[in-house]
C-alpha cells in the first residue's frame, strides 16, 4: 500500500524525528514530560538543515566559480539531506555528552544539521563508478532509433 521510501525521503523523516526528539527531550528536562515542544525543535531542525544546505551550495559554486567550471545545477540533491542526518544525530549526541544536565539539545541538533548539511552538499555533485556504470548500462540495452 505505501510507496518504498528512497534513501532521501528515509534522511528527511530521520532529520524530522532527531529535531522533534531534541525539542522533546530539551522540554522535557525544564517542564517535565511535554509532547508540545517536538514540533518547534523539529521545525528549528529543518530551517537549520536547509540554511546549511544552500550555504553549502553557494560556497561549492563560489568554488567551481574561482576554478573557472560552470556552477553546478544538482539533480537529486541527496547529499545535504543525508548530511544533515547524520549532523542532525551527532549534534544531538554531542551536545548530551558535554552539557551536564543536556541542556541546549534543539542547539546541538540545529547546529550539527546545519554543518552537515553544508559539508554534505559538497560530494553531491560527483558520480560515482556504480552510478556510472549503471547509466551506461542503461544506455546499451535501449534499442536505437528507428529500429
């Protein structure tokens, strides 16, 4: 019945459910047990994981710029929303390991998202030899025109 998500869509709800946990658990260490501050920790998340992502975007294009290629126009853009996971999680998990009463946990997932997101922007223009491969394969089995 429902679609099978792909690996972007998987990351996406993965960044969704680390802000909505921070949130849930920075409300619940000064209120007691809340549910309504997931949503504000979740939305804080997702704002930070897209202004990391466009940073990153801005700067490899800035980049490629000053080494004289065209900017680049992405496809997929897979690589920020994994970034920022992965950042997303770390920055969670960092910032309950140093604080001593895990204060400040939306702030670690805010900041470790937008970072990744950032660096994970940079190798999303690279295609890798399976990606290459596959599209050449792709390519070969087609019949050609006219036939």
């Amino acid at each position: 019945m429902l679609p099978k998500l792909d690996i972007k869509e998987k990351n996406f709800h993965g960044l969704l459910a680390m802000g909505a946990l921070a949130g849930i658990g920075e409300g619940s260490l000064r209120y007691g047990f809340t549910l309504h501050t997931g949503f504000p920790g979740m939305a804080l998340t997702l704002a930070a994981a897209l202004f990391g992502g466009v940073c990153g975007f801005v700067l490899k294009d800035f980049v490629r710029s000053l080494r004289g290629l065209p900017p680049y126009r992405g496809i997929n853009n897979d690589g920020w929303v994994m970034g920022a996971f992965m950042g997303a999680f770390f920055g969670t998990l960092f910032q309950m390991i140093n604080s001593a009463g895990g204060a400040n946990l939306v702030l670690g997932s805010m900041a470790g998202a937008s970072l990744g997101a950032a660096l994970g922007a940079f190798p999303d223009e690279f295609i890798t030899p399976i990606l290459e491969l596959m599209h050449k394969r792709e390519s070969t089995s087609r019949p050609a025109p006219g036939q």
